[in-house]
C-alpha cells in the first residue's frame, strides 16, 4: 500500500459491516471527516467521501490532490465547496482565497487581443464556474444576495507569454511579495496561472503513467 491510499475494509464475520480508511504513518486510519459536512455538502458515495476527507486533509499531509472521474460526479462542486469550508467557515482558516483556473491551451491565441483585463476576458468562459460558486451558497441555505466573491479568484492558465514576461521582468519577488502586488497590478494571478499551469502538467503525466500501466 502507497502513503495516503483510501481503503474500503469488510468484516470477516458479517460482509454488510464495512469501514472507510486511509493508509497513512504505516497504518489504517479511520477517515478523520467522515462526519463533516463542507459548506452543508454530503458525499453521496464512497468515492466522494474519499475526495472530501483528500480535500479537508492540510496541505502538510496532502501537498497536491489530482481528481479524476467521468462528467457530473461532482468534482468541480465538491473542490469549491470544500475550498468555501476552510477559506470561510473554519476556526483555524488555513486558507485565505479559493484560486480557481480553468486551463486552456490556446485561451491566449483566442481572446489575448481582446479589450479588458485578464477578468474580463476569461469571465464568458468561466460562468459555469460562477454558477457552481452561487448554487454551493444557496446549498449552504445562504442567500443569494449580497454576495461578495472576493475569496475566490478565477483565471485562466493560457496567458503564458505575458506571465512570463511579468515574471522575468520581476525576478525574485515571493509569492507574499506577488499577493501585495496584486491590487495594483495583478500579478498574483499570474503567479496562480503558472502554478496551475504546473499541476495541469504533473496530472497528464499522472494520467499518462496510469493509461501505460493499464496497456501493459
């Protein structure tokens, strides 16, 4: 068994008694959020109690989490509103904003020379994700009015010539430095677009590993 590997465990005397868990520190634990219902979400299946309790861990024991699934098994809305729990609803709030990109390879050759800022350019094509933002509020019994998204930022990974043109230009800046800049200039955008750029990169060579396995 690999670090982090959920597991489904039956009992030898009675099949129908059943335990969810995860290997973690040499062992089988117990799922540490079975009982946590993340913006008022309840997973409906095994599969979307183990993407909940990946998404609640902290990031010390789960650095980077890669869903993947069919269409329509709640991927998109179960990330937001986990992401909602611990950026709004937590004591603790590991998190202060929710970055959401939605990866494009040819976004900059199709709307770079439009008017506007990278927001308006990208906001037609992300309203699906507004959408799944609202609908996770009212899921909450939250009214719809009066809402301020200012913890969440969406942004498209396709501006790859300009970022990193932003990023040479200023060198050796933190991510902190790149947050401070943002209202001026917005380049901590740019930062979470790179970083995003990065993840899209390590899951298709996650997915293409798997597919050579299976064809062996």
């Amino acid at each position: 068994m690999t670090e982090n590997q959920f597991v489904l465990l039956r009992s030898d005397t009675d099949p129908k008694k059943t335990m969810l868990g995860r290997f973690y520190g040499e062992k089988v634990t117990a799922l540490r959020f079975g009982s946590v219902r993340p913006f008022g979400v309840k997973p409906r299946s095994v599969g979307q109690q183990f993407l909940q309790e990946t998404l609640l861990l902290p990031a010390e024991e789960v650095p980077l989490a890669i869903i993947q699934g069919p269409a329509g098994t709640a991927k998109t809305f179960y990330a937001l509103a986990a992401g909602l729990e611990q950026v709004l609803e937590t004591e603790e709030r590991p998190y202060r904003k929710i970055l959401v990109c939605r990866p494009n390879a040819q976004f900059d050759a199709d709307i770079g020379f439009l008017p506007g800022s990278e927001q308006e350019k990208i906001s037609p094509s992300c309203g699906p994700l507004w959408t799944i933002w609202k609908f996770c509020w009212i899921w909450r019994g939250r009214k719809r009015s009066g809402i301020s998204p200012k913890s969440l930022v969406v942004c498209a990974v396709g501006f790859v010539c300009a970022i990193v043109a932003e990023l040479t230009a200023t060198a050796g800046m933190s991510l902190i430095d790149w947050e401070a800049e943002w209202a001026e200039s917005g380049t901590a955008m740019a930062v979470g677009m790179i970083v995003a750029a990065a993840v899209a990169i390590i899951a298709l060579l996650v997915i293409k590993k798997n597919a050579e396995k299976r064809l062996r």
